[in-house]
C-alpha cells in the first residue's frame, strides 16, 4: 500500500518477514557460490589472470600492473578489492576472492529486492519475484562463480539504483550525491558503467526543483565522473593509453547481434537448443511484452500524475531502470562498433535484461490492481518457468565446477599433458605461446606471447608483425626459446593457426599431446 507522496509502507510485521525471507535467500546464495567452490576456487579466465597479477602486484607495493606492464586495459577497482580481500583475510588474491564473491552474491541478492521493492511500492510478491529474477539465473551464477569483475560491477550498479530510488522518495540531495559516487565507483570496475551517467542525470535535473536543478546536476556528474577522470589522467600521466583501446570502425556484424540475441534468450530459458526462429520469438517476443507493459503503466501513472515530481517514487524509479537498459545497449553498441570488437558473451545482457524485467514486473504488478488479477499470477508462472529451468542449470554449473573445476584453475588445465611438458625446461629457455596466460598460471613459468596478426580489439593489422615473427623464429632455431602452441584455448586468430604459423616459421615438433604442441630446433 502506498500513503501520499508514494511512500511504500506495508504492515510492520509482514515487512519483517519479507526481509527475513530476503536476507535467508541471500545467504543461500553465498552458500551456493561457497559449496561450489571448495576444491578449485573460482573459474580463471584470460581476463582473471590480469586481475590476480595486478592484486598481486598491489600487494607487493608495485602499483596496479601486469607482467610488469601497468594497467590500463581493466579499470582498478576489481584487483583493488582483491587485493583489500587478501590483505584482510592474510592469504593470496585467488583465495581471497572465494571469500569475496560469497559476500558479494548474498549482497547483490539483497540489493536487488531492495530495488525491487522501491519499483513496486512495497510489494512482497514484486520484491520477492525480482530478486529471484536475478538471484536464480545460472548468468548470475556463472559470474560470481567466475574470476571477474562482473559481480563487483554489479553491487556498485545496484547500490546506485538503489540510492536513486531514496532520492525518488525522500528528495534529499545527499541520496543522489551517494548514488551517483556508488556509479562513479561501478565505471571504475567496468568501462561499460559510463552507461550509468544518464539515468543519474536524467533523475539530477528532471526531479530537482529548478532553483537547484543546475547545481545539483554538475554536482551528481562530478561525483560519477570524478574517479573515471581520476583513473585516465594517471594513465596519460605514464603516457599509456587512456583505457587501451583504439578507436576505430569495425561495423557491426548480423552474426554479432544473434550472437547477442541468443545470450539473452540462454538467460530465459539456458541450457536448451532452440531452433533460431523459436529463439527470435522468445527474445522479441518477450521483449516486446515487457517494454509494453512499461511503456502503458508510465502512461497511465503520468496520466494521473500530471507533474514530474507530483508521480509516485517508483514510476521515476522504473523510468530510471528503462533508461539505464537501453544506455547500457547503446554504449555497448558504441563500443563494439569503435572500441572493443571483442566483446562476447552473455554477461553482458545481463544488466538490461535485469533492468528491463525488474521494471516489467513493477509495471505489471501495478497495472494487474496490486496483483490480484489473473494476470499477475500468469506472469508470475512465466517467471516460474524460467526460474526452474535457470535453478536446473545453475545446479550443473555448481556441481561441475565443485567436481572437475573449469577455466586455468581447473583439472583439465591442471593435468595437461603440454604443461606438463614444460614445467622441467631449462629456466633460461624462453617460452613463446599462443595462450600466455594460460600456461604462466598453470606452470608458473614466465611465458611471453606470440606476436599477433591483429589486434582482437580494433581488429587493426599489425604492421610490423612479419618482423616480430622472424625474431621469434630466429630465437627459436638458435636454441634460445620454444614455441608452446596450445590447442584447447578457443578464439586465439589473431595468433593464427598452426599451419600458418609453421609456414612462416619452419620448427621442428619437439613433441605433441592432445592439447598442444612444442616447437623449437631439434638436438
């Protein structure tokens, strides 16, 4: 129920235990992420091990860097975390971040029912109902259960729509102040939260009285930008790029966009083969109902709130979760086309599909006369149906992971018969591969990269390449290094393929598995 002004109030002893049922959800979240990973840890990915190298660095007191490189290509505040984690815990970054993500999940969890409960006004049955929205999806999972920034991202993202919606209720610019430095704090884990500025200013000038609107606008944009601004004036300071990335026209594939679409039906439905039409359906097709239900309930709410800042708190709050979706698209869209051409994945629909669905049952719950009609109780079913198909493959990711680990810190990589091969090699032998990472986190031994055809990000040639390779080569064939080509890392083309790399560089096979290969001059 919502008194003048459209403050959410529900019955004291009700709104205990909603919360109770939220705090018990969100601890069962954190045991999920605890119980999964007792004997690998978190997955380690590429990415993963830039993050670990940077806290690792931190913690030696060398600043953030990576293979003696600074960082530039990540934002800091992830292996700032993890390097605050394992400093407080006295143990490394990678058990650190077990820790880290437990905490991180149950706290996510609960945010999201917070914010959920600003959109509905209160209800228990919305709250409830967005917090699973996101807490039950195996995406959720497969990214605390993940080596990666995203989790962080996503508390800071939340924190800031949260605080946004205090602003909404309360009109006291110290609600908004605090929510645009919590986005401040999301882009400096994510580049991708530069997405978060619009819908912090939209609310800084549309629901702040005029005489302050100005100020209050410039102040919420300094609070947001101040850390981002903070971070790239220190890497022009080194001379580096300001984020690593070039700018430059990739255009924007078909086979880029199903790749997309099909991620975030994988967030619907995850874990079954759809035919691509039942997938165009499923994805336009609930897309459409969503952004309609929202698009009729803003109607209506203005319809009977005529003024702005006259509407209830949660139809600026839904609003502001809209605008916060199709941003987050429009900047990744942006980047894909000009920055970053390597951009995959699901995780990455992650927040407009959270977004947009939160707002959509908000919309709906409102439009169906506070749920008690049949159509709130049919979306509520939908829902279900999508949540058990998530908790199935969320419950296989789990037990997968606690099983036989995945990524670097899995078993696979941890018995590899190449890496294997190379941990007893002369120390002064210098390693070359195509998944540099990979074998420097598997082995511990110093492994260099080969030089690359192009660059995955600005798709670029790379115009000296020819030479680097010869170098290579002649190094190789003079004793000095090996080359160490590995076969089971995917999506490694700007390294090219086996065959090309054997015709411009004749080596002899030093030995071969199942996995990889080594190359070198033969004795």
């Amino acid at each position: 129920m919502v008194r003048g002004g459209g403050r959410p109030v529900v019955p004291g002893r009700s709104r205990a235990a909603l919360w109770l049922l939220c705090l018990a959800l969100g601890l069962g979240a954190a045991l999920a992420v605890w119980l999964s990973t007792p004997t690998y840890g978190l997955a380690v990915a590429p990415d993963s091990t830039v993050y670990l190298g940077a806290a690792q660095s931190l913690l030696e007191g060398k600043g953030l860097s990576d293979r003696g490189v600074p960082l530039t290509h990540f934002p800091p505040a992830y292996p700032i975390a993890l390097a605050t984690a394992a400093r407080l815990l006295h143990t490394g970054p990678f058990t650190a971040a077990r820790y880290l993500h437990v905490l991180l999940f149950a706290c996510n969890l609960v945010l999201a029912a917070l914010l959920a409960y600003l959109c509905s006004a209160g209800s228990a049955s919305a709250t409830v109902a967005g917090m699973l929205l996101l807490g039950v999806s195996a995406q959720t999972l497969r990214s605390h259960l993940n080596l990666a920034s995203e989790p962080l991202f996503l508390t800071f993202t939340l924190t800031s729509l949260v605080l946004a919606g205090q602003y909404l209720l309360r009109r006291r610019s110290g609600w908004l102040l605090a929510a645009a430095l919590a986005g401040g704090l999301a882009i400096t884990t994510r580049y991708v939260g530069v997405a978060l500025l619009l819908p912090l200013l939209w609310v800084a000038w549309k629901y702040t009285p005029q005489n302050r609107r100005v100020r209050t606008t410039v102040l919420a944009l300094a609070c947001s930008a101040a850390l981002a601004a903070a971070w790239v004036a220190r890497n022009v300071a080194l001379r580096l790029p300001a984020t690593n990335r070039t700018l430059a026209y990739h255009p924007l594939e078909l086979e880029r966009l199903r790749e997309f679409q099909a991620a975030l039906s994988e967030l619907i439905l995850p874990g079954l083969s759809l035919p691509g039409l039942v997938q165009t359906l499923l994805t336009v097709g609930g897309l459409a109902l969503a952004l309609g239900s929202i698009a009729f309930w803003l109607r209506k709410a203005r319809t009977e709130s005529p003024r702005a800042r006259a509407a209830p708190p949660a139809v600026g709050l839904i609003e502001v979760l809209l605008i916060l979706a199709l941003s987050y698209v429009g900047v990744l869209l942006l980047s894909l086309t000009f920055l970053d051409a390597s951009i995959t994945g699901g995780r990455f629909v992650l927040i407009p599909h959270t977004m947009v669905g939160m707002a959509a049952l908000a919309a709906v719950y409102q439009l169906a006369g506070k749920g008690r009609s049949a159509l709130w109780w049919g979306v509520l079913l939908c829902l279900a149906l999508s949540l058990v198909r998530n908790g199935q493959e969320g419950l296989r990711l789990a037990q997968e992971l606690r099983a036989v680990g995945h990524g670097y810190s899995g078993q696979a990589w941890a018995e590899s018969p190449t890496a294997t091969a190379v941990r007893p090699l002369p120390t002064e032998l210098v390693l070359y591969s195509n998944a540099a990472e990979a074998l420097q986190y598997v082995t511990g031994r110093e492994t260099t990269f080969l030089p690359r055809m192009y660059d995955p990000t600005s798709l670029i040639a790379n115009p000296v390449y020819k030479q680097e390779l010869d170098r290579v080569c002649r190094e190789c064939r003079e004793g000095r290094a090996v080359v160490v080509y590995l076969y089971q890392v995917q999506g490694r083309w700007q390294y090219g393929t086996k065959e090309e790399l054997l015709s411009l560089c004749p080596l002899d096979y030093l030995g071969q598995w199942s996995d990889g290969a080594l190359w070198g001059k033969a004795q």
